[in-house]
C-alpha cells in the first residue's frame, strides 16, 4: 500500500490522454498548413535580415514567400501525415489532398473575390488574371506534388511514439468550471502573444495601408522568437489545466486556444481601420477587411501550430515519467 501512487487530476486520465480526436485528417491538415506557413516566414524574415530583400521592394517579397510556402509543401506534408498516421488514420491520399487544398483553398478564394472587385472598377492595383493562373499552376504544379510527397513519407515513417496505452472505454469527463470554456481560454491565452507582438504590429499596418516602408527586419525577427517561446509557454499551462479538470479532449481545444491572440490582431486591425484610416467607400473597406482576414486566418493557424506541437511533446513527456500497472 505505501507503494501504491496516490492519482489525481492529470495522472487519471492516462488512459484517454491520447485517444484520436474527431476529424483528424481536418487537424493533420491544418497543422500541416501551419507548418508550411512557420517555415516559410522563418526564413523569409531571417533572409530580409540580412539585407537580402529590399523593403522598398515589396514585389520581391511576396515573390519571395509565395515560392518558399510552395516549396516548404513538403516538410507540410511529411508533419502532417506522421500525425495523421499517429491518429490511426488510414486514407493517406484523402488526408494528402486535403492538406494541400484546404488553407491554400480559402486563400486563393478570398484573394479571387477581391480581385474580381477591384477588376470591376478597373483598378491599376488589379492582379492581372495572367498572374492568376500562373499562381494556380503553380499551386498544382509545385506545391500539390511536394505534399504529396512528403505526406507518402511522414505516413510511412513510425508514427510519433505515445507513452501510455489507451483504454478502450472513454472515461466520463466531470462537469467543466466556467473558467475552462473555451472561449475564455482563447482571450486568456491569446493576451500574452499580442502583447509580445503589439507594437511590431502597428509598423506592419502602417507599411501595408499607408505606403510606408519598413525596415526593422532584425527586430521583427526578435520579435518573432519571443512569439514562438510565448505560444509554447502559455499552451502549455492551458493544456496542464485542461488535463488536471480531467478533460482529456485537448487536441483541438489546445490548436484553437493556442492561436487565441489571432482574436486580438482583429480586434486591433477594427481598431486600426475606424481611428487610422480614413475609408469611407465600400471596395476599399471591403479590400481592408478581406485581406485582413486571411492575416488573421494565417496568423492563427501559425501560433495554432506551435502551441499544439509544444503542447505535445509536453503532454508525452509528463505521461513517459508515470508508472502505470
């Protein structure tokens, strides 16, 4: 009996703790979306860093970030389906597809729709439809393959090695404080983030809406460490809390709250547009807030991505330290 370990809170869950969640190939995808999109801004912020990119440029830019998330496709696809095999999924071709089209699917969309408006008022700042179709080749001429090619070998690959067995009958989950609903958990995760963030943000609005040229790439890519440390950080104490109430259900919950301060770059970005600018017109706030949008959708799926991988190599390595019969 002395040697018998007294159980509470997380310890009792460590048979459900890793049971695969609902719509796991939607999760893999997204997650492997977010990869993509982590590679790809790591590297272009360290390249302007050095002085490789001209702020002046802005055309060099995007160019820039549009091939490297096509070609970041692959290290997409392979993290997205080793978790995917992870989740005793089975359809790898599906889950393939579905990572490839899913995010690159909703943005080109959104960017299509705008476009066709500022077509319609025979705008110079139109994409020409030429430019369209050649981003769309390569959409599936470069990116489409290279996740595919990736998520073959992340299948393939042993899937990612969890320390507890789980029970084949799910434990009943106690009723919830109202401090563990999830929405309060987005604002409570998300404040830390945007605070670390906030100022290097209005910069940003600035050079987009305003015509102003940025140049702090070094400090923006301190500045972009101290996201990722943040997100890790605070993910990690939201999911110790969740799993001490003895809710076990933390794969999306943790990859929603963990991009919590993705609210709050929209709640900035209205504050923005109705004390910053002066639009007045429908296309202009239609553009602002369309393009907006994919910024928010983009930046939630980033720090989306690193709380859940930082959750998950926490919550392995908290359950590979019990001793379970």
């Amino acid at each position: 009996m002395e040697d018998t370990m007294e159980e509470s809170g997380w310890k009792l869950v460590h048979g459900d703790v890793f049971r695969p969640p609902q719509y796991p190939m939607i999760l893999s995808s997204l997650l492997g979306s977010g990869i993509q999109l982590f590679c790809m801004i790591l590297i272009v912020i360290f390249v302007a860093m050095l002085g490789m990119l001209s702020p002046s440029s802005r055309g060099a830019l995007m160019t820039t970030a549009c091939f490297l998330f096509m070609f970041m496709g692959v290290f997409g696809g392979f993290s997205a389906g080793r978790l995917y095999r992870t989740l005793k999924g089975h359809r790898w071709k599906k889950g393939a597809f579905c990572t490839a089209t899913l995010y690159p699917g909703v943005v080109f969309g959104i960017c299509f729709v705008l476009n066709c408006f500022i077509w319609g008022k025979h705008s110079s700042g139109a994409v020409p439809f030429p430019t369209m179709v050649a981003l769309l080749c390569m959409w599936f001429g470069i990116s489409l393959p290279l996740v595919y090619l990736g998520y073959y070998f992340g299948f393939r690959k042993q899937p990612y090695d969890n320390p507890v067995r789980t029970n084949q009958i799910p434990r009943q989950i106690p009723e919830q404080r109202w401090y563990m609903n999830r929405f309060v958990g987005i604002l409570m995760a998300g404040i830390l983030p945007f605070g670390a963030m906030f100022i290097e943000l209005f910069f940003i609005f600035s050079a987009i809406w305003e015509n102003q040229f940025y140049y702090l790439f070094g400090f923006l890519f301190l500045v972009f460490i101290i996201l990722v440390v943040s997100c890790s950080q605070i993910s990690i104490v939201m999911v110790y809390f969740q799993l001490c109430a003895e809710d076990y259900r933390w794969w999306w919950r943790n990859f929603l709250v963990s991009g919590g301060s993705a609210f709050y770059v929209l709640v900035y970005a209205i504050f923005y547009f109705v004390n910053k600018l002066d639009i007045v017109e429908f296309i202009p706030s239609l553009l602002y807030f369309g393009y907006t949008t994919l910024m928010v959708l983009s930046f939630w799926l980033l720090t989306g991505t690193i709380g859940f991988y930082a959750a998950y190599m926490f919550v392995r390595k908290i359950y590979a330290a019990v001793k379970i019969d």
